[in-house]
C-alpha cells in the first residue's frame, strides 16, 4: 500500500464497496502510512470503516540476491502468523498477485493486472538462466491459482494472458478511475502534455523526457510517486531532462490544474495492463496519446486520441494536437464521454455483483 499506484487504487475501492454493500471489511497488508495514503488519495475517513490487521514492511536481505523468492517467502511467513487464529471471513478478495493469497478457509476471489510479471523473463524469454531461476516460482503460482474460486482481470488484454498463462477463464472487471474529479472541468488550454504514473523504468518516463527533448517549444509536465527503493531511477532521469520538462511530485486529487490545463496525455508504458491515468487525463479533456499495445488499445480509438509504436509517431501526434485545435477539441469532447464507462461507481457495482454470489 506504499506505492499509491492504480493497485492501490483498486484496494480502496474494493473496501468501499464492500463496506457500502454493508459487509465487514478487513484490509491485510504491510504496515503503511494511513493518514498519508488517505491524503493522496482524497479518500478521507476510509481506515475508521475497515479492520486493518497489519504486519512489518518486507526488508530485502543477502545483497538483495534471490528478492523474489525472500518477498514471497516473507509475506506467507507474516499472513500465517497474523491470521492464526482468527477465523470467521467469507470471502477473500487479493488485490495484491495471486502469490500473496493468505491460506484461509474460505473462498478466494482473485483481481489479476497480469498472471505473473518475472521481470527478467519478460526481458529475456529465450534466457535458460533466467527459466530455470523463475521456474519454481511459477509451479508456486500455478498451485496458488489451483486455490483460487474466481478470477478477475482488469483488461481483456490481461484476461487472454490469464487464460493461456493458467487455462483459467476470468471475468473483466475494468479498475476504478477517478472519472467524476473532472466533472464540468472546462479551462484555457495551453501547448501542454502531462503523463501520470509510478515514475519506474516500466513505465517508460526517460522515453517520455526523450519525447519532450524533441518538442522544446512544448511544455511538459510528469506527474508522479516515487517508491523508496527506485530513487535512482528518478535521480536519473531529473538529472538528463530537457528544459521544458517539469516534475510534479504531489497527491494525484491535487493535479487537477495540470491536467486541466493540458492538451495532450501522453502514456509510454509497453504492454500497460490497463491504464487508469489515461482515462483519468481523458475525463479532464486530454486527448490520450498512448502505446500500440496492451490494455489501453481497448481504452483508444482514433475518435478519442491516437496510438503509436515509435517515438517519432508520437513526436507527429503531438505536434498535430497543438497545431490543429479543432481536432483536438473533437477529440476531447469524445473522450471526456468515453472515460464515463470507467468509473468508480462501474466498479463498485460490478464488485459487488461478484460479492453476493458468496
């Protein structure tokens, strides 16, 4: 809960509908900052609703060798020792991977953003190395999955992989965007271009700041949070950026200025699972510029905004969207409508359809 991405995003809105359905809630996680988290999220008073049985924060050790498996092996640790005992839970929900899924004697509902993500082996498939260092964390997840009642993915994207990944049919369960902050937003646009997200190497913001560096007469504006243990990353690319590019490190309810004052969003992750930033941004008039790829294929058509798989595509697109206002404002109008399918309330509902078949 200490990376304020769309994960946690989902979490809350999990708890919210939950306990508007009128059902006890109970949050198990890593122990967090709750008053800072609710801050970031605009989400004030949701922890006096919820149980929270929490446990330490996961600290690497051994040089930070074998990580993946010292993470696992540490959580099932904590959930064993923090839930022995209690007894009495119907349902549980993991928003975290199937990986963390806690041994209870109840029916599992699991939401999944991709079936398993081994960073190496995504990089390097064909890596025998890399195979073979994964492998027993994969039989570790297929068994997970075998515990599972119910799946749902937070993209068709995603739901194809779940089921060629694990044989498993799910259910796409769109994730919770913030759609109703911008409501009635209708302010002076400037020759702007904003990105949101976690700033870490997979969502591609040294590309973004590569992008910028292209267009100096732009402004661009990152928008982000920045986990403990990524500092390099960010030290980096602050260090390499052009001019025209600013950072913007505050909770996301407080960005709406920039968002709203923007012409153009820019996402340049490969293979998003979804993408809830991007709906954000087209609830507040962006006109999504985003990645050929993954799940925001499903969220952008040529009404609403444009994809690309090269940087140069992207540099044209843009560049179209701050020479060309009657497009742009065409495609806003479009895409202020389409972001409305994703909202909160859609997901709330649909969540708790899935809770009263328990």
């Amino acid at each position: 809960m200490s990376i304020k991405g769309g994960g946690e995003r989902v979490a809350i809105h999990s708890m919210l509908a939950g306990v508007k359905a009128g059902h006890s809630v109970s949050l198990v996680s890593e122990e967090f900052d709750r008053d800072e988290f609710e801050d970031f999220f605009g989400c004030k008073g949701l922890f006096g609703n919820v149980e929270w049985i929490s446990y330490p924060p996961f600290k690497a050790g051994f040089g930070k060798r074998l990580l993946l498996y010292q993470r696992l092996l540490y959580h099932q640790r904590q959930l064993r020792k923090t839930l022995s005992g209690r007894g009495g839970f119907d349902l549980v929900l993991g928003t975290q991977d199937v990986g963390y899924v806690p041994n209870l004697n109840a029916p599992v509902v699991q939401y999944c953003y991709f079936p398993e993500y081994f960073t190496h082996l995504e990089a390097s498939p064909t890596s025998m190395l890399w195979r073979a260092y994964y492998w027993p964390a994969s039989r570790f997840y297929k068994n997970r999955v075998r515990k599972i009642d119910r799946l749902l993915s937070v993209s068709d994207y995603t739901r194809d992989f779940v089921k060629s990944k694990w044989g498993r049919d799910s259910e796409t369960l769109y994730p919770p965007c913030p759609t109703e902050l911008y409501s009635g937003l209708n302010r002076p646009r400037e020759n702007k271009v904003v990105t949101i997200g976690r700033i870490v190497p997979e969502k591609r913001m040294d590309l973004f700041s590569e992008i910028a560096r292209r267009l100096p007469d732009v402004k661009f504006v990152i928008i982000g949070s920045v986990g403990e243990t990524r500092n390099r990353y960010f030290d980096t690319l602050k260090a390499r950026a052009p001019r025209n590019l600013e950072f913007v490190l505050s909770p996301l309810r407080k960005v709406m200025d920039v968002l709203g004052s923007s012409k153009a969003y820019v996402h340049c992750a490969l293979n998003e699972h979804f993408g809830i930033t991007i709906v954000e941004a087209m609830a507040a008039g962006c006109v999504p510029v985003v990645h050929d790829s993954g799940g925001p294929k499903e969220i952008v058509d040529k009404s609403v905004g444009f994809r690309w798989k090269e940087m140069e595509q992207a540099v044209t697109q843009i560049s179209t969207l701050m020479n060309n206002d009657s497009l742009r404002q065409d495609m806003a109008k479009n895409a202020v409508v389409k972001s409305s399918s994703y909202d909160d309330e859609t997901f709330e509902s649909g969540l708790t359809k899935v809770f009263s078949g328990y």
